[in-house]
C-alpha cells in the first residue's frame, strides 16, 4: 500500500526559507587538563553558554576527589574563562540558572578559589553560587550532611533545590535556598532508609527518583512505601510546595542508584533499573502525569543482558535525550533522543577509549551538549571524529541538533497540493496532480540550493528517478505555468 505524505506550508512568499535537518554532529570539542580523572559535571546556561568540572591531579578512584577544574565556553564551544578549586573536592552536581552557576559536592577540609580560602573541616557538605564570572556570590558548608550524591535543581523567584544525604550517607535532606543562599525551606525526608538519587521542581512540586535502603518499609507523611519481597523498592515521590509528600509510584530494583528524573509540562519523566523475576534488571523509561498515573513505559535495548546504563538525561519541550554507556569495556556509548511518548526519535553511537562514568547531556535550546572524558580518537556516529593528543584522559563536549539551512528562491503555496509518494524515496518518486490542470514540471534540488534533477513539464503523473542521489534532506519544487511554485521536502534514504 502506498502512503502519502502532506507537508502544510504556511507561507506565500518567493524569497528565503528556513529549513531544519534532523539531528546531525554540529561540532566537538576538547580541553586539554592535566591528570583528568573525570568530567563530573556539564550546565548550560540561559545565554547557552557551556559549563564544565571534575576531578583532576587524583587517583582514580571513586569518589573522585582532588582539585577542580572549571571551565565556561561560548555556544560553540570556545573557552571564555577557566580556574581552579583547589583542595580535596568531590563535585556530585553542576547547574547554571541564568547565567549563575550552582556546584555541590563533598569537601574534606580548605576549598580554596582565587587566592581565598573557604571550609576546613574535615568532611562537609558544600554548595557554592557563582556569577557568569566564576565569583562566588555565596557559599553553604554543612557538617551533618554528605554532598556525594547530591544534586541540584531550580525554582521559581532564583530559589535554588539541593538534595544532600545524611552525614552517614543514608537519608535524604531537601534543602531550598534563596538567591542571597539562606535557607527558606528544608526537610529530612528520613534519617536512614530513603535513598533520593535525582531530584525535578515544575510549577510548585518536587519530584524524585530513589529507592529503599535496607529491609523496612518506610510511611513519609500519610504516603506509605513497601519494601519489595523480591529485593528493593524502586520509587519516584512526589512532594508539594510545604514537601509534604502527595503521590508515590513504586517499582522493584536491585539498585536504582542510577535513577534520574525530569518534568516539564508534558509530565514526569523517568530512568530506572528495575528487576524482574526470577532475577532480571531491566532499564526503562516511564511518563506519569502531575499526579503519579503511569501514562506509558518502555525498556530500553541494552548491550548485553542485565547492563547497566549509566545513564545522564535530559529535557526540552517535547524531545527527552540519554547518553548512556554501551559496552562493558566504556568503548562505547550512545545517544537516544525521545519524543514525548517515549517513541525512539534517534540514535547516534560515540565510540572511542572512555570511561565508565563522567557521560553528561544537557539542552541547549533544542538541541544537546553531551561531555565526556576520552583517550583515544572519538568516532561520532560516522559523522565527525575527534582527534585525540592526550596527555591521559582528557574532556570533551559535543553538539547534537538541527542546523538551520536558509535556501534562496524557493516559493511555497498552500492553495495547491500535489500528493509526493514514496517519501522517504531511494529508487523513484511519484508526483501526482490531485485535479485537472496545466503540465507542470519537477525539480530536485538540495539543501544548499544546488539543482540536482529537472524534468520537462508534463500533464500527468511524474515518475523521477531519484537512485542517483546521495542520502539526505533535498526539496522538490513543482513549476505550473501561471501559478506559484510549489516546494515540498523529499527525503533521500
């Protein structure tokens, strides 16, 4: 059965469009560090400027810790400043909201940046606020709670969410801060059994992706979580503006530590590693709406029976991304882009000497930041490779996304519409006049504007041989005397 496909133009005009691609490798880049043991975290912010830390001059072991590399760029990728924190520093997160910029982490005595030293106890949670500069506007250290695994999220009015553990690195705290960093709101979700690994704000609730630690349930509030019979309870908890605990949606783990969690106004979005009976740990993608109801749910394909992903995760508009690890020797990872009902949008394989963590993604507008540490040439879905001159491990971040493309001299028209079928085409392309009217001719041309394929006009229906052109994005343009032209896109597979 053949299918046709209508594309609605909207504008009657001869001149300039614009045109947007599917996803490509817009561009990578690499810094050079030295004894670079991870990325430990990656942020954009609202100018979609780049930001990057981790661990450097350290063993390498977990949890990294050591002196801190940070460094800003430009959109592109080019180093606007960079410094260093200086001390025996583990980074948990990085956010930028505005053009500030959020870390927090674990310390183990002095922090020292630009010159001043900051802290020196011996193990403390901390949180520094930074502006577009790199200046600290305000810092909190805490002694009773952990920062190994902490994470950040934001808020309306420049509030600022930090999800810490307790100092013995069971329980959670929820911490919210002020723009100037007092502390306007807290709650120990619980001192022991609660394991909070990714935290989410949309429009006055929080949200949150854990599991159980140990063999006890646990009552938060009036909302009460079971431990599982099979192993461990995964769940995401869902708090309003008091943190007073509203809806919980409960699954089985064996460790769901690699959790993650976004919202926006399409719903809640959510990573977890689940396990099935008799004993299989499986990786899903769940949707729920604000009120917990599961909207649809997903396992992800993985490289091998029971892997673990290892997964960074991010949101904008209606596209979720992963970049989540797919080998067993970190030689490989890849990129899967969703649309809002968790149908698979795309894939692009990163493939050279990694690591097993230290794989982030953020959004930059539509698009994805993705940052990592390698050691050997990145081959990027066979679309660009990144040389590698070492020294060790070194970061990188790459672009993901659709480049705009303003070809001149096409002219669009709703009032006519041709059916255009196959569509993708890879052998023929079948241009049907749906009424009576004049012959009319065809023309192929692609994204830079270069005519590839014309034919004479004709009454009816045209057949056009498309076998000898590249794989691609081209546009045909159908010519009928004494009306306007009109441009369909025509995909080339």
């Amino acid at each position: 059965m053949r299918s046709f496909f209508y594309f609605s133009l909207l504008l009657i005009f001869t001149g300039n469009i614009s045109i947007a691609q599917d996803e490509i490798v817009l561009w990578a880049k690499t810094f050079t560090v030295s004894n670079c043991v991870e990325m430990g975290g990656l942020a954009v912010d609202s100018s979609e400027n780049i930001i990057i830390a981790g661990v450097h001059e350290a063993p390498f072991s977990l949890p990294f810790k050591g002196d801190v590399y940070l460094k800003k760029t430009n959109p592109d990728g080019n180093i606007i400043w960079q410094k260093e924190l200086l001390g025996d520093i583990v980074i948990s997160d990085i956010n930028a909201q505005n053009e500030d910029i959020l870390i927090s982490g674990q310390a183990f005595g002095i922090i020292t940046i630009d010159g001043i030293e900051y802290g020196g106890d011996p193990y403390y949670l901390y949180v520094f606020r930074l502006d577009s500069e790199g200046n600290v506007l305000w810092y909190y250290f805490d002694l009773d709670k952990s920062g190994t695994y902490s994470n950040i999220a934001f808020a309306e009015n420049n509030q600022c969410i930090v999800h810490a553990r307790t100092q013995s690195n069971q329980g959670d705290w929820i911490l919210i801060f002020d723009e100037n960093g007092a502390i306007v709101q807290s709650r120990l979700l619980h001192p022991t059994i609660t394991l909070i690994d990714d935290i989410a704000y949309y429009q006055g609730n929080y949200y949150m992706s854990g599991d159980l630690n140990g063999l006890s349930a646990v009552v938060i509030d009036t909302v009460f979580i079971p431990q599982s019979p099979l192993e461990s309870t995964a769940f995401v908890l869902a708090l309003n503006s008091s943190l007073i605990a509203q809806w919980v949606a409960l699954d089985t783990t064996l460790n769901n530590s690699n959790g993650k969690i976004e919202v926006n106004e399409n719903g809640v979005f959510v990573f977890q590693e689940n396990l099935e009976p008799p004993f299989s740990i499986t990786s899903h993608l769940k949707h729920f709406d604000y009120s917990g109801n599961k909207i649809k749910e997903i396992e992800l394909p993985v490289f091998s029976a029971g892997a673990a992903l290892l997964p960074s995760m991010t949101l904008t508009g209606d596209r979720l991304a992963l970049y989540v690890k797919n080998s067993f020797s970190s030689n490989s990872f890849k990129l899967m882009i969703f649309d809002d009902d968790l149908d698979l949008i795309t894939e692009k394989s990163i493939d050279g000497n990694s690591d097993q963590y230290s794989n982030h993604i953020r959004f930059q507008k539509k698009n994805f930041i993705l940052g990592h540490i390698y050691e050997s040439t990145l081959n990027l879905n066979n679309e660009m490779t990144l040389p590698y001159e070492g020294p060790g491990k070194q970061p990188y971040v790459a672009k993901i996304g659709v480049e705009e493309v303003v070809i001149s001299g096409i002219d669009e028209i709703p009032a006519k519409v041709f059916e255009i079928y196959p569509n993708p085409a890879d052998q023929f392309v079948n241009v049907v006049p749906t009424g009576m009217g004049s012959a009319f001719g065809i023309q192929i041309i692609d994204i830079t504007g270069k005519l590839m394929i014309e034919n004479t006009p004709e009454q009816n229906t045209q057949s056009v041989d498309v076998s000898g052109l590249a794989e691609g994005v081209y546009f045909i343009r159908i010519l009928q005397s004494g009306t306007l032209p009109e441009t369909h896109k025509l995909l080339i597979k």
